[in-house]
C-alpha cells in the first residue's frame, strides 16, 4: 500500500484514530478512572 492516492486518506485515519482515541480516553476517565489505559493501547495495536 504505498500508491500515492492511500497517503492521504491513511493520513485522515490516522488523524480520525488520534480523536477516537483521546475521546476514549476522556469518557473513560469519567466512566472509570481506575481503568488501565494499557487496554486502549492494546486495543489500538489490532
């Protein structure tokens, strides 16, 4: 995948995970805050 019309939108999902991410990481906060952020690492990794 190294096509030079997959860089930008790999760039968009990256950007978009980025968000996800901080967004769980917030409600998660609120939701749980002795949750290990370990598990939204791991989960990210698949």
């Amino acid at each position: 995948m190294t096509h030079e019309t997959t860089a930008p939108v790999q760039s968009l999902v990256d950007d978009a995970l980025i968000e996800l991410e901080n967004l769980v990481d917030d409600l998660g906060e609120q939701a749980a805050p002795a949750q290990p952020a370990s598990q939204v690492a791991t989960r990210r990794e698949h």
